[in-house]
C-alpha cells in the first residue's frame, strides 16, 4: 500500500512540475493556447473521416459478399431495422 502512495506522489510532482517556475507556468498556457486554437478544432473533422471511411468499408465488404454469393435477394445482406 506504501508503494501506491509513493507511485501517487511521483504522478502528482510529474503533473505539477511544469508549473513550478515562471517561465513553466507561461509555457503551460502557451501549450494550452495552442491545444485550444489548433489541435482541437482539427479533431472533428478527422473523428467524421474516420468514422465515414470505417462506414464506406463495411458497405463495401456488404457489396462486395452480396455480388459473390449470387443471391436476388438484398434485404437478406441489409439490416433495414439498424439506424445509420
């Protein structure tokens, strides 16, 4: 149990380190800026091309058994009660 606690004191000095001097504490906002005004409003628009890629494959892997089994029958490859 002494272990966990030491192990719980090193993340928290891991985690507040940065932020001990004043130059640390700028580049923590600094950081935090750029995370804000970049990296996350480019993360949407990659989580939609993810998510209609992974779709875009399903389909096609459903096309592509639907054609090789020879069947007339489409509803039978399609669950028409899923949404989306």
């Amino acid at each position: 149990m002494a272990g966990l606690g030491v192990m719980a004191q090193l993340a928290h000095k891991f985690v507040t380190w940065p932020q001990g001097t004043t130059q640390g504490f700028c580049n923590v906002i600094k950081i935090g800026t750029f995370c804000r005004t970049v990296v996350w409003p480019c993360l949407p628009p990659l989580l939609m091309y993810q998510y209609i890629r992974a779709k875009d494959e399903d389909y096609y892997t459903t096309e592509v058994l639907y054609f090789k089994s020879g069947s007339k029958d489409a509803r039978a490859f399609y669950d028409t009660s899923r949404i989306g």
